[in-house]
C-alpha cells in the first residue's frame, strides 16, 4: 500500500501531465487547417510512345470508316494531344473513293477528332464512280474526322483529272464531294469539269 508522502508527491506530476496534455489540445483545436499542396499543373511533356501507331473507326455494321497511321506517336500530357510522323488519314464513304490525306508531321486531338497534317500535305482522292483522280497540295490540311471535311488556310494547288487550279484556301466535304477554294483562285478548267468541277 503506498504511503501517503508518495501520493502527495505524485500530484503535481499528474497535474502537470493533465495540464501540458490540455495546452497541446487548445493549440491544436486553434490552429488553421493544415493545407493540402496545390496540385501540380501538367507540364508539355511525353507521357507515352508508340510505334507503327494505328486507330481505326468502324461503324455500326462494323466496316471501318476511317483509319489513322503514323510511323511514331508521342502523347503528351497537359493538352493530350499527341505528335505524329508520316502521318496518313484515310477516309471510307460506301460507294465513293478512298480519300487518303499524307503529310511529313502532324498532330491529333485526344479524341481523333481533329487532325493536323503540316509540311508537304497532300489529300489524293482515288478515281472512281464516275470521278476522276483528285490530289491537294498544301503545307497544312486539318481534317475534322467527325464532319468528313478536309480544310485549309494555307495556298493549295489541286488538281482534278486534266484540270489544275491554285487558291488561298480550300474546303473539301467527302460526303457531298464539294470542293470549295478561296481567295485568288486560278488555273485551268477542263471542258469535261465544267458541269460539276471545283468551284468557288
């Protein structure tokens, strides 16, 4: 049994205990929150590779509408797009020509909808179902996959079978087959184009 002087000597530890365990409890319940570190803004730069990359899109029946190739991809991962070398866009419509749109780079959108083709651009539409062969020259095209429309601000030279024209800009529907060309537009138009060639 412990004796009284030792209790009484234990009290004012435990009452120093009691008292240093309440101060660290008043200043822990004043404090501000502690804040969370900022999330760290996405930086330009690669967050995947591939090679020999490929993505096609089918429809309902399973035939493929369009398909993208590239010799190498790199996505980055603030804007998630993506960088493409030799680049090629082919564009399937039933019972109308392959269009197939080449370019030395370019670049995808995260959802393929959008795709830019830069330096040494070319859309070669094959000959076919009473059409003959069409081919575009640029230094850039944009294809929006989702409207089947190949654009352009850039100077374009195209040539329609015997028929060669340049312009400022060009719009092309691949379902309605309509060529649009802006700006200063020249060239020569064949006597077999009059009827339905390209047009302003």
């Amino acid at each position: 049994m412990p004796r009284p002087g030792r209790l009484a000597s234990l009290v004012p530890l435990v009452a120093m205990a009691a008292l240093a365990g309440i101060t660290y409890w008043l200043l822990q319940a004043t404090l501000p929150p502690a804040q969370q570190a900022p999330d760290q803004p996405k930086r330009h730069t690669p967050d995947y590779f591939a090679d020999n990359f490929s993505v096609s899109e089918l429809d309902t029946s399973g035939t493929t509408q369009y398909r993208l190739t590239a010799k190498s991809m790199v996505h980055y991962e603030d804007d998630e797009k993506s960088d493409l070398t030799l680049p090629a866009m082919r564009m399937f419509q039933p019972q109308k020509p392959t269009v197939t749109a080449t370019s030395e780079r370019g670049t995808v959108n995260s959802d393929v909808s959008i795709v830019d083709l830069y330096d040494n651009a070319r859309i070669l539409r094959a000959a076919g179902y009473g059409d003959p062969q069409m081919q575009a020259d640029s230094q850039h095209f944009r294809v929006l996959v989702n409207d089947d429309v190949i654009e352009t601000e850039k100077p374009v030279r195209l040539q329609r079978g015997p028929s060669v024209m340049t312009a400022n800009g060009m719009n092309y529907n691949n379902v309605t087959r309509e060529m649009k060309l802006y700006g200063n537009v020249r060239g020569a138009i064949a006597a077999s184009d009059l009827n339905g060639g390209a047009s302003k």
